[in-house]
C-alpha cells in the first residue's frame, strides 16, 4: 500500500509541476491561431511611402511653435 501512496505522491506533484506550463502552451496556440485567422480575414495592408528627406538642420513644425522642449 505505501509503494502504491509513493507512486500517486510523485504522480501529484508532476500534475501540480506540470499543470500550469500545458495550460501555457495550449493557451500560447490558440492566441496563435486567433492571430492567424485574423491575418486571413484582413488584407494586407499597402506600406506607406517613405517621407520626404528634410534638409539638413530643419527641425519639424512642431519644434518650431514651442511644443516640443529643447
């Protein structure tokens, strides 16, 4: 009887240590196939252009009606 207490002891406690990283992984897959299913749904979305090269020494509007600190 003791040798069967032993073996449900360990199997308890491989439960408990175990328990909580198989619900990560079935969590983590199923937030990835959200993720995939939504990337289906939706196009893919077009990139904008690139901005315009500013000349050297301009500082942006913003800088230049004070609401950015120097």
């Amino acid at each position: 009887m003791n040798t069967f207490l032993d073996y449900l002891t360990v199997l308890a406690v491989a439960a408990l240590l175990l328990a909580p990283a198989l619900y990560g992984a079935l969590r983590e897959r199923r937030t990835d196939r959200e993720l995939a299913a939504a990337a289906r749904r939706r196009p893919a979305a077009t990139p904008r252009p690139a901005p315009a090269p500013r000349p050297a020494g301009a500082r942006p509007a913003a800088w230049r009606r004070g609401r950015v600190a120097h």
